[in-house]
C-alpha cells in the first residue's frame, strides 16, 4: 500500500513550496466551494480545497499533483484550521498525494474481485515499464500504488489513472492505455472489453430480456 507519511520538511521544500497560494483561478473555485457551507463551517470544505491545491500543484510541476507540507500549512491558513487537522485528512484519504509522483499515477486495484480476474498481470505489465510502487519512473511519467477497492468489480480488474478508470482490463489491454498515455494521446476510458459499454453481462442480459429496449411489465407473469 502507499506510504501516507507526507515528504521530508526539508529546506529545498520550504524553498520551493513555501510561499505556495492559490493561484487567481483557484482561488475563486476554493471560494466557491467554502461559499457551499453555512457560516461558521467554512471548515468544511477543507477536502475541496485540499483537492485544488494538489491539482494547481500538479499543473505547475506537470505531474498528477501531490500535498506538500508547506503547502498543507497554507490550506489551513485558508480556513483558519490548527495544520494538525489538515494534515489528518490529508493522510487519511488515499485521493491526496503525500509524495511527488509522475505525470500519471497508475493505482492497480489489488483487492480480491481484481486479483482473481488478473491484477496480478497488470502489475507485471507495469513492472515491466520499470515503474516501482510509491515511486517516480526515471521518465517522470509514472507512479504505480496497488490500493484496496476501486468499486468497479463487475468489471474487474481494473486501473485508475488520475481522474480516469480504465477496466475489464488484460496486461496488452494496459499496455496499449498506457502507451497512448505516453504519446500524449487520451485513451478510451471505462471498460476495454469491446462490444460493452458499462457494466452490462458480456454477451448480453441472460434474464429481463424485454427490459433491454423498453419498460416491460412482467407483474402478471410472476
């Protein structure tokens, strides 16, 4: 599993993170977000805001972003919350990066739907690629973690990459995702399997058939 200890505060960090704010963009979609809650729970907001600093971070060093410390301190300044509490959400959710990663985090789905439908081969196939779990690729393209439940086990296994899933996946199937990735080019998202569109039985409904085109009415048959 990832490490959710935050990166070392050393002084190349404060250097380079220290005087992080929201840029003008940011800021106004940080303001939306604490605008949701009523007054006095501005504080509420806090997973948004963490979220908007992680993605402008990501912009600014062209990778998928991550969380550092000084950059924490700053949301807590925000919303006028002790940096402890921050830092608590922060490391409890694996949405939030705590250690630079690459331009796209590769998170393989590990749990039991996903390794008896072959995750095991998916991480190979990134192994092979030299990506190592929790670290930056010398390419500074990738970071693999292998995390717990994706929530996509009808169409096990699966990969998120950074914002996108990508599913019913075998090792040529992420190859070829990731290879588009590399190139610069957007693959198809969701499931792989062709002919499927969500997560509908392969080959079609073995049940229900006449709900498939319209509202079916099966009360006077059961």
């Amino acid at each position: 599993m990832a490490d959710r200890s935050p990166a070392p505060d050393t002084p190349e960090l404060r250097e380079r993170w220290g005087s992080f704010e929201f840029s003008p963009a940011y800021k106004a979609k940080a303001d939306t977000a604490i605008a949701r809650y009523p007054e006095g729970r501005q504080r509420s907001a806090v997973m948004p805001l963490l979220d908007l600093a992680q993605r402008q971070v990501g912009e600014e060093t062209n990778t998928q972003g991550w969380l550092p410390l000084p950059v924490i301190e700053y949301v807590a300044r925000y919303l006028e919350m002790p940096v402890i509490r921050v830092l608590e959400v922060a490391t409890f959710y694996f949405m939030y990066n705590l250690q630079p990663v690459g331009r796209f985090h590769v998170q393989v789905c590990g749990t039991t739907p996903c390794m008896l439908r072959g995750s095991d081969g998916l991480l190979e196939t990134c192994k092979k690629r030299g990506m190592v779990k929790g670290h930056v690729s010398e390419d500074g393209l990738w970071t693999l973690t292998e995390v717990e439940c994706l929530g996509n086990c009808a169409t096990a296994p699966m990969v998120q990459i950074n914002d996108d899933n990508y599913e019913d996946l075998t090792p040529e199937r992420l190859d070829h995702v990731l290879d588009e990735l590399a190139a610069g080019r957007q693959p198809k998202t969701g499931t792989q399997e062709p002919g499927r569109h969500t997560s509908e039985p392969v080959g079609g409904p073995t049940t229900l058939r006449e709900m498939v085109t319209e509202n079916h009415d099966y009360r006077g048959e059961w």
